[in-house]
C-alpha cells in the first residue's frame, strides 16, 4: 500500500473526570489522505463502536467512512446514504458491518431515527453517523467524535486541506484506545 503522508497536530490527554477520552488533531491534505485516515481508525474499531462525523457539506465525511469501509473490509461501495438515510454493508472479512447512516434531513434527535433501529444494529457492527452530533448520542456512552473542518487561508491553497479533530468520549476511549498512536502514524 502506498503510503499518504498526514501530518499530527499534536495529541491532548485523557480527561477520565470529564468522561472524554483522548483527542487528536491531524491536517490531511487530500481526498485521497482522508481516506487513508478512514482506513487507520479503522484499525481501531470494534463491533458496537459508534462514530459521529461532523462537518460541513463537502468537508470529507463520506471519503472518511468510504476509508473506514476498506479497513473494515466490508462489502459494496460506501456512498452517501443522504437520500436513502442509511446503508449496511456486510463483512467480507468476519468483522463487524459498517452501518452508513446520514442524519442531515433528520430534524429531531433518536425518536425519529428509532425506526432504523440503529440500537438493534450497535452491538454487533460498527454505526457511523454523519450530522448526528445532537441526534444520536444517546446510543451509547462510548462513541468516537470526528470533526473535519476546512482549514483556512488562500483558497487555492489549501481548497483540499482539511483539519481533522478525532475524540473518544466514555470509558471505550478513555485510555485513548490508540488515538495517540493514530496521531504517531502520520507524523511519520
């Protein structure tokens, strides 16, 4: 596999009093960068992991769940559930599926997302949620934060740079669960 050079911002420590777990900032620096970074937390997860993707139309959500998709070897191609609200694909490899569900045309919080019984789904796959912040929360006390930012300056420049924040919250992420490892790996 070629290697996709990203480079770590730094990396904060666990704060167990607040029930978050490690954060990492990481600048990626093309579409093909934030699918390496999918790939890699990949690498980290595990059936009953949730993950909330948080950013801007056009930021790199689904590039990143695309990646999370080839490192959890799933089957199909990972597009935008936008219009169809959710997508599971299956494991080809005897891990865990990955269940694509994109809230953004979801106004209310769980009660109206409980018809995908995303709740069923959680404990034997991973759920990756775009637009969830405020919607599905409650899922779980361990989830998995993601936030792409664009970065700023001269756009031109940076029109495919993307700052990229990776928190864990609850007692799953607590220790890190190899966010600080995550962040090692592209500094290299």
């Amino acid at each position: 596999m070629e290697e996709v050079p990203l480079e770590a911002q730094g990396s904060q420590a666990p704060e167990a009093e607040s029930g978050r777990g490690a954060q990492t900032r990481i600048t990626v620096d093309s579409p093909r960068a934030m699918q390496e970074l999918g790939r890699r937390i990949a690498g980290l997860l595990r059936p009953g992991d949730l993950v909330l993707l948080t950013g801007e139309l056009g930021a790199g959500k689904t590039t990143l769940t695309r990646g999370l998709g080839e490192g959890l070897g799933v089957r199909g191609a990972v597009t935008s559930p936008t219009f169809v609200i959710a997508r599971v694909h299956p494991s080809l490899t005897g891990g865990p599926a990955l269940v694509h569900v994109d809230a953004y045309r979801l106004g209310g919080g769980l009660d109206e997302m409980e018809d995908l019984d995303l709740d069923v789904s959680l404990p034997e796959s991973v759920v990756v949620v775009e637009w969830g912040d405020g919607k599905v929360e409650e899922l779980s006390d361990d989830r998995l934060h993601v936030v792409i930012a664009r970065a700023v300056g001269h756009e031109e420049v940076l029109d495919d740079v993307r700052e990229v924040s990776v928190r864990g919250v609850g007692a799953r992420w607590g220790a890190g669960a190899g966010l600080e490892a995550l962040a090692g790996a592209f500094s290299e």
